[in-house]
C-alpha cells in the first residue's frame, strides 16, 4: 500500500495593456484563468477501503476594455486612458468551503458511523407498521385541534392580544400536528403504497448477501448550503469598479457501509434455499414485523423522546444495532463534497468602461474518511446546532407554553 499524490495545472493567459496619457505610460498586465487540481490516494489496496482527497480549483479573470475621453470648451477630445483587454489588479481567489465545514473529529466520525449504519442497516424496515399504527391514534386529534382553536376565535372578547394569542396557539398546535403527527402519516402512506417493490428490493438484497462475500448499501446524510455577500474593489488605478462579491456554498455527504451475513443466517437461509421462506423473511424486514421493531416502537413514543435524540443519538444507535437480517458491518465510509461558487454583481462602475470574460470563481472538494466500527453501538451525546426545523418546533412549543389562556365571551 503506497499513498500518492497528483497534481495538474492548465489555463490560458490573459494579457492585456493600460494606457494614460501622462507621461504616457503603458502597463501591461498578464493573468491566467486557471484550472488546478489536487489528488491524495492509495495505490494497491484495492480490495479494502481507503481515503481519498480530491480538489479542483477553477478561476476566471475580470477583463476590461473602455476608453476615457476629455472634451474642452472648444470641443476638441483628448484620449486620458484606454483598457486594451486588459485584466483587472483584482486577485481571484475562491473562498474554500473546507475553513467554513472542517475535517470531522474523531468522535464526530464515532457518531456519523452510528447514523450511517443505522441508515444503511439491511435489518431497518422500510416502513414500520408498528410506528404507524401508533401514529394514527394522534391524526383524528392532531386535525381537530388546530381548528377547534381557529373556531374559538369567533367566540373570544374582541380585544386584540384576546385574537393574538388565540391565532398564536392554533397556529403553534397546528405546526406541531404537521410535524410529528399527519407528516409521518403520509409519508408512511407513500412507503405503504410502494410495499412490494421494498419487498422485492430486499429480497434480492439478501441473496446477494447469501451469495456473495459482502454487499455494499449507500445513504445520504443530508445537503446543507450557504451563502455569503461581502463588497470587493475590483479595478482602481484608472478606472472604478466595485462588485459585490456572492458566494455560494453547498455541503453533501453520503455513507457507504460494506456488509456481510453471518454463518448461522447464511446456513439456514441456504438450508432454506427458495423463494417462499426467503420472500417470507424479506416481507418480515421490510414492514418491520419483529420482535427488535417492537423495541424502536417504543423509543419513538416515549415523551420527549425525540428531545433526547438531539442532544444524544439513542434512536440511531437502537436503529443500529438491530440484527434481524443476521448482518454485520464490515467497514464504512463516509464522503463529503463541498462546493463553492462565487460570482460578481457591480454595484459602482465608470461609465466608460465595460466587463467581460464572465468573472467567477469555483472550488470542489470531496474527501472520503474511514468511518470507526468499534463502539458504533454505544450512543454518543453533545450540544447540537439546531437546525431551522429544530428552531421552529421548539417556537411552537414556546408559543403553546408561554401564552396565557385568552378570555371568552
């Protein structure tokens, strides 16, 4: 096993010239819209998984073209300066997203490997039946509730926090029905209806873990995207262009997790070796109809439950450590690709100038980490970054909490 590194650079120069009537003097400018490139990788350990750094830089340059003219009283035109395809004294340089989304830590790699094989986990249902029949005790509530709440703003004193509050509540109990009530509803609905491709996806996931040496599944771990607006000068020694400067930034990140079945699964389901008894065990995983099921059940309804998963990862460790296929994880990885784009917006230009060549600047950079399999069973706890949904929920339960019942008629 050998790491090695690669790089390469092309691009095409711009060279260009400004010219100013004092003097005269003439400068001419070069710079290059570039293209490089960055790999780290290992040679020869194929068979096993390895991490991997890729990086590419893409930069395009501001060009500028324009003459400036004077006229005096008798009309008579004199040439001050004139931009020949000329590059601005702007450096182009893309904003990396790797200082905004560092490398993980080691125990956010214990916590994503956690997440990743729970996700990823043959054993998961598609769709739990269980979950959803405890479910659906809540949706005739979670409908009425909401509008019993706008109907009683027809009989409240008409005072205006009398009508703030009543509409603040109904709203609150209706954003958190939506959420953890008639939004897990139908979307186990859409699973429902799709049942028999799941089954026959599992089905045939199993025999290929009967008949090879391990399989790998995949799972996003979700998108996140940013933006920033900052001012730059972009040419200032003749000429005035200043832009705003709008970057863009995207974070993807998915997990690989390679798996293989146990002795004594691969013995009975090959003792058994036909599409009744396998196709009966493929239904059993994909509705969720096992005893290791009734267990997440009953995590998922217990009070604040969901309260505790954000400060701690107990319902993906549950998730992950459930065995009902008779797999276990092999190796797992986890990828990451962040991409960032910025692009210019003038806000101030002379008049007598123009701007060309499309200025921008790009940066990709995907890396993939080997992700810890020893202690992925064992839940892990911290403060977490709450999210704009997690931000919402918590105003709805402040708004239900902090308002004082408003007086009726």
């Amino acid at each position: 096993m050998t790491a090695r590194h690669r790089e390469y650079h092309s691009g095409s120069a711009n060279v260009g010239t400004l010219w100013v009537y004092l003097g005269p003097t003439t400068t001419t400018r070069v710079k290059s819209d570039l293209v490089d490139g960055w790999s780290d990788d290992v040679v020869g350990h194929m068979d096993q998984d390895n991490g991997l750094t890729i990086r590419k830089v893409f930069t395009r340059v501001h060009i500028i073209d324009g003459e400036e003219w004077y006229t005096n009283a008798q009309g008579v035109r004199t040439l001050l300066a004139r931009y020949s395809h000329c590059p601005s004294n702007w450096a182009p340089a893309p904003k990396s997203g790797v200082g905004k989304w560092p490398d993980p830590t080691e125990s956010e790699l214990l916590a994503t490997a956690t997440r990743a094989v729970a996700k990823c986990n043959p054993s998961a249902p598609s769709v739990s039946v269980p979950t959803f029949v405890a479910e659906l005790k809540d949706v005739p509530g979670s409908i009425m509730e909401p509008l019993t709440g706008f109907r009683k703003l027809r009989n409240i004193v008409p005072t205006v926090r009398n009508y703030g509050t009543a509409l603040l509540r109904a709203v609150a109990t209706g954003h958190i029905m939506w959420r953890w009530a008639i939004k897990p509803m139908v979307r186990d609905v859409e699973k429902l209806c799709q049942f028999v491709d799941s089954t026959q996806e599992r089905y045939r996931l199993l025999r290929q873990l009967m008949t090879s040496k391990s399989v790998r599944t995949r799972c996003s771990l979700g998108c996140t995207t940013s933006s920033l607006r900052e001012q730059v000068t972009v040419e200032s020694q003749r000429a005035t262009y200043i832009a705003y400067r709008d970057t863009y930034y995207e974070k993807s990140e998915w997990a690989t997790v390679r798996w293989r079945m146990n002795e004594v699964t691969s013995r009975y389901l090959n003792e058994h070796n036909g599409y009744g008894p396998i196709m009966d065990h493929a239904r059993k995983l994909t509705m969720g109809a096992t005893s290791y099921e009734a267990l997440a059940v009953l995590w998922e309804i217990l009070p604040w439950s969901w309260l505790a998963d954000w400060f701690g990862n107990i319902g993906d460790t549950i998730s992950a450590c459930n065995n009902t296929a008779g797999c276990y994880p092999v190796s797992a990885c986890f990828m990451r690709r962040i991409w960032t784009k910025s692009t210019y917006v003038p806000k101030t230009q002379s008049s007598w100038i123009k701007i060309s060549n499309d200025p921008q600047e790009h940066e990709v950079t995907k890396r993939r980490f080997l992700l810890p399999l020893t202690g992925y069973w064992i839940p892990s706890f911290g403060l977490p970054i709450l999210t704009d949904k997690q931000l919402t929920i918590l105003g709805s339960l402040a708004a239900l909490k902090g308002t004082r019942p408003f007086k009726t008629k």
